[in-house]
C-alpha cells in the first residue's frame, strides 16, 4: 500500500507539472493575442481575457499541489529557531497535517454536497448551472481544478505519512592514538 501511495502521488505531480505548465503557456499565448490584436489591430478578441484568466486559476492551484509535494509551501520562523529534537519534530509534522486536514477536508466535502446536504447544492453542480459569458461553456469546467488539487493534495499528505524516514546518522568515531 506505501508504494501505491508513493507512485501514485509521484505520477499525480508529474501530471500536474505537465498541465500547469500547458496553462502557463496558454496564458501566455492568449495574452499575446490580446496584446497584438489590442494594440496592432484595434479590435481584440472578448474570449482572450477569460481564458488567460481561468487558465491562471489552473496554474495557481495546481502550483500550490507542486509546492505541497516538494514542501516548498510557506513555512513560517523555520531559519529563525535552532534544530529541534526529533519528538519536536514529529509533534510538528502532526500539527502541520491536522492544520492541511482542517482546511482541505472541508474543501472537497462542499465541492460535492450543499451546507443543507445533498449534491444537487455542492459548489460544482452550482457551477455546472453557469455558463462563461464570452464562450458559452460551463463554468463547471474551470471550477473542478478546486476539489482536483485538494484531493492531490491529500494524496500529498497521505504518501508524506508513508514516507520512510531516514535512520540517524551515527556518530563516527574517532580514535585518539
């Protein structure tokens, strides 16, 4: 099972890597468009700037799952406070999960089901029911990347847990002849 948890959140980070990167470079290319056609031609396209828009959201949000996994995500007072003892450690990791667990768990419950129960009230069938202005597709389409990277993220945490940790270093040993 720690291998399964491994692999899969190894392969879930490198998807992710490969579709925030295509975001990244779509945005790029419909803000190029909307500058050359703004500027070159007076008559930009209105679809341009929603696409840039939602496909940063992609990025944003699947950067934080990369962050996440590589534990690049904000640590506070880290260089400030000596090397800690191992229990210290342990009771930190634990309070850093329940913090993820407390705002991520949350997240994905009311993605799917409504604050009075039921799915047909969760946060994506209410934007399964809205449509983008400017191209007439489901906002449904930009909003499922919310319960994706929490769920990613959890997968994250999981195989955090599953980690083996490191034996300590032993002490070498120095001979005084």
């Amino acid at each position: 099972m720690r291998k399964f948890v491994l692999g899969l959140s190894n392969a879930l980070d490198t998807l992710a890597r490969s579709v925030a990167v295509a975001a990244v470079a779509g945005m790029f290319v419909t803000v190029m468009i909307q500058v050359i056609a703004r500027y070159g031609f007076a008559s930009p396209p209105v679809w341009t700037e929603d696409v840039a828009r939602y496909m940063m959201v992609w990025t944003g949000l699947l950067g934080a799952t990369l962050s996440f996994k590589t534990r690049s995500d904000a640590v506070l007072m880290t260089s400030v406070f000596p090397a800690r003892p191992h229990w210290l450690g342990l009771l930190a990791e634990a309070i850093h999960s329940a913090a993820v667990l407390t705002f991520v768990l949350p997240v994905v419950y009311f993605c799917f089901v409504g604050l009075r129960g039921g799915f047909a009230r969760g946060y994506l069938a209410r934007q399964a029911a809205l449509t983008m202005d400017t191209l007439g597709i489901a906002m449904v389409w930009v909003a499922s990347v919310v319960p994706i990277a929490m769920i990613i993220i959890l997968i994250h945490l999981a195989a955090r847990w599953a980690e083996v940790p490191a034996p300590a270093q032993a002490e070498p040993q120095t001979s005084l002849d």
